[in-house]
C-alpha cells in the first residue's frame, strides 16, 4: 500500500474518533491498536511510519515471525486473538499487551510461565457481553469473581477489559453489547483489588464510533486502515 494514503487513512479515522469523543462528552482519548493480521511484515513498518506504533496480531506464530523480522521493539505488539495454554510460554516475550485473556486456566498458566520466565503479563480480561455462543470471553455473570481470582496470580497484571460485538449493523445490539464491558469494567474496579480498569479494547472497522461512544480506549483497527483482507 502506497504510504501517503495510509497516512490520509489514519487522518480520516482519527478524525471520526474525535468527533465520537466529543458526541459523548468523553475528555479522554481512545488509541488506534492496528491490526495487520495476514499481512506481511512489511506493513507493521508502514503502520508505525504512518503513526500508529500499537499493532495487532492474533496467532502466535505470525506474530513471531513478525516480531523477529520487524524487532520487538519497533512497535507495541497486541495479542488480540484466542490463545492457546500451550503456546503461552512462546508468547509472552512478544507482546505487551494481551487482549484476549479468556479463562481462569489460561491466567494460570500464563502466570506461571510469566513467574519462571521472571516478567509480568500484562493482560485485558475477555468478556463475552454479546451473548453470542460461538465468542470467547467470561460470561458477565461469572465475570467479577473470575477476575477476582485472577488478580491474585503472581506475574499477570490486568489492566482492563475486551469485548467482541456481533457483527451486525444493530446500532442497538452493538451499543449494548459495548456498554455491557463498560459497565463491568466499573464493577470491576470498584469490587477488585488489584484490577487496574485503564483499557477498554472494543470496537472494529464497523463500529468503531459506537465503541468510542461507550468508552473504549483501544479501537481494533484491520480494514478501515488496510483494506479488505485475502484469507
Ligand atoms: C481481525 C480483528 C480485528 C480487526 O477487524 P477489522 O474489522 O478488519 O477492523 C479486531 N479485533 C480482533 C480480535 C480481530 O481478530
């Protein structure tokens, strides 16, 4: 992609985060997480020459290949997709940030692999407040007294929530869906020593504005930016 209009692209969506920030009277900011799954490396590069150093992948093993041809420390790398027990020790050194902590077992296991590898995960806690079956994430119901258990582990830092909205254009189903993971944020934070609420990863290509509206502070960006994805 030519670079100029990534970098028009950037402006444009910035601009329509702006406006939803101010639509809702929010005086903080949201940040754009980019999201250059099945693209090339390459790309991880251009994101950050065009302003966006936060970039998001959601399998382990493209993100290393990634990580090793562009460096680690190049940009802030995302883990936005399931992550499997078994690859947790691979992928802790790789990302700073993990958006998609989804169960109580995997807290564990990252926390022991982050206790031998002597680091810190920090992680955002999955909620699955859409309802959809077929999402990964806590079910809001269970979602306080997990958290709770999990803010004890050694070596995992929660810092916040991530919520995944159907995809539909329901401004309705989407608002609640987002506002269900704001919501349990606050519950969080007021009932969970230990639990951090600085992130609200919500929000994608199709309703980014929606998620701002209801606070989110790190929008998932892949389309919007980049254009549709082959795989
Ligand atoms: C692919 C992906 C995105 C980005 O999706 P777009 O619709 O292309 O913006 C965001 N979050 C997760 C978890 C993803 O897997």
């Amino acid at each position: 992609m030519e670079s100029l209009s990534l970098v028009n692209r950037v402006a444009e969506v910035r601009e329509r985060i702006d406006v939803a920030l101010h639509r809702s009277g929010r005086a903080d900011a949201a940040r754009i997480v980019a999201v250059t799954k099945t693209y090339p490396a390459a790309l991880v590069r251009d994101a950050r020459d065009a302003g966006l150093p936060d970039v998001g992948e959601n399998r382990v093993a493209e993100m290393q290949g990634k990580v090793e041809e562009v460096g680690r420390d190049a940009v802030r790398w995302h883990l936005i997709g399931h992550l499997q027990r078994n690859k947790a020790r691979r992928a802790i050194p790789l990302f700073d940030l993990l958006h998609s902590l989804d169960s109580v077992r995997l807290a564990r296991q990252l926390s022991d692999d982050a206790t031998s590898l002597e680091t810190e995960v920090r992680a955002l806690v999955q909620v699955n407040t859409s309802g959809e079956e077929s999402k990964f994430g806590f079910d809001p119901g269970h979602a306080i007294d997990a958290i709770g258990e999990m803010a004890e582990m050694p070596g995992l830092r929660l810092v916040g929530l991530m919520t995944m909205a159907p995809y539909t254009a329901d401004e309705a189903v989407l608002r609640r869906t987002f506002r269900g993971a704001s919501r349990l944020r606050e519950e969080a934070a007021r009932q969970v020593p230990g639990f951090q609420a600085v992130e609200l990863s919500m929000g994608m290509s199709n309703d980014f504005e929606i998620a701002v509206e209801e606070g989110s502070t790190l929008v998932r960006l892949g389309t919007v930016l980049f254009g549709e994805r082959e795989l």
